[in-house]
C-alpha cells in the first residue's frame, strides 16, 4: 500500500538522483575542459582549478588530501574522470568545500582591521598572506593587488572588495 510518507520518500529520492544527475553533469562539463586528450583524463596540476570552477572553495590542504584521495597507483601525472567523478560527487554532497559566506569574510578582515580603518593597508596585507595560514606567493600578492588595492594609496577597501571574493553556493 502507498501511503503519503512512501511518496515523499519516493519524490525525496527522485530528487536526491535529479540532483546527483546535474551535479555530474557540471563536473564532466567543468573537467572535459581540461581533457585535452579526449581520452577521459587531464592533468593532475588542473584539478583544484576544476574544482573551483564549480564554486568550490577547497583550501590548499584540503585539495592536497583529495589528490591524495584520487591518486593512481601508478603515479602518471594525470587523473581519471572515473576516480575524479564519484569522490568530487562525495566531496560536494557532503558540503566539504562549500564557500565561505560574505558576513563571515567581514568578520575576518574586522578583526584584522584593528584601527577599524575600513581597509587594509598594502602592507598589513602582505604581512598576512605571507606569514599566516596559507601563504601568499609574489604573483597571487601581484594579482590581489592589482584587482583589489587603490591605485593611488595601494590600500584594499574590504568592505568593496569582499563582493568580488564572494563565490555564488550554487551547487550546494
């Protein structure tokens, strides 16, 4: 007998599929870009930009357990899509790599904006990306600048800035 709980499970199911179906989709779109080849493989150095192109935002070590994750056993410089596809699909389905909020970006550049400026000077930057956390090299330093800074003082308005940072949840 069906009852109401048996369709909503039903229809909870064939949204789960509909849902992993598209999810799927996005990531065969998003790493055929890199499959140079046409043979179902792309560089190993392509993945976290694969993975961010789907609004991801895994940290550098997070990407690094998940090459771990997929590596071959016979190291080729490549990955497979078929290794690639189901552990993303895991990765994203159990939210790991979900982007960080715009409030809590604010909160982050409040607490190092200890004068309350509003910005951020070229050097408090610098001494940040380059002596905490996940370090900064020259040319991401070169590239946040040349989006972020004013041109004139070299200092990064936050509270402009931060919409551009911000990645849509899209998949999530």
């Amino acid at each position: 007998m069906v009852t109401e709980n048996n369709m909503a499970t039903g229809d909870d199911a064939k949204d789960a599929e509909n849902l992993v179906a598209d999810l799927e989709k996005k990531i065969f779109e998003a790493f055929d870009v890199f499959d140079h080849e046409s043979n179902g493989t792309a560089d190993f150095r392509e993945v976290g930009t694969i993975i961010r192109s789907l609004g991801c935002c895994p940290t550098e070590s997070e990407l690094s357990d998940f090459l771990k994750e997929i590596d071959e056993e016979e190291p080729t410089g490549y990955i497979r899509y078929e290794k690639f596809k189901p552990t993303l699909v895991r990765m994203i389905l159990e939210r790991r790599y979900k982007p960080t909020p715009e409030y809590i970006l604010l909160l982050a550049f409040q607490r190092l904006d200890s004068d309350n400026k509003g910005y951020l000077t070229k050097d408090e930057i610098t001494k940040f990306l380059t002596e905490e956390g996940e370090v900064f090299n020259q040319d991401e330093l070169a590239e946040l600048f040349s989006a972020a800074a004013d041109p004139e003082t070299g200092n990064i308005s936050y509270k402009d800035f931060i919409p551009q940072m911000v990645v849509e949840d899209s998949l999530y």
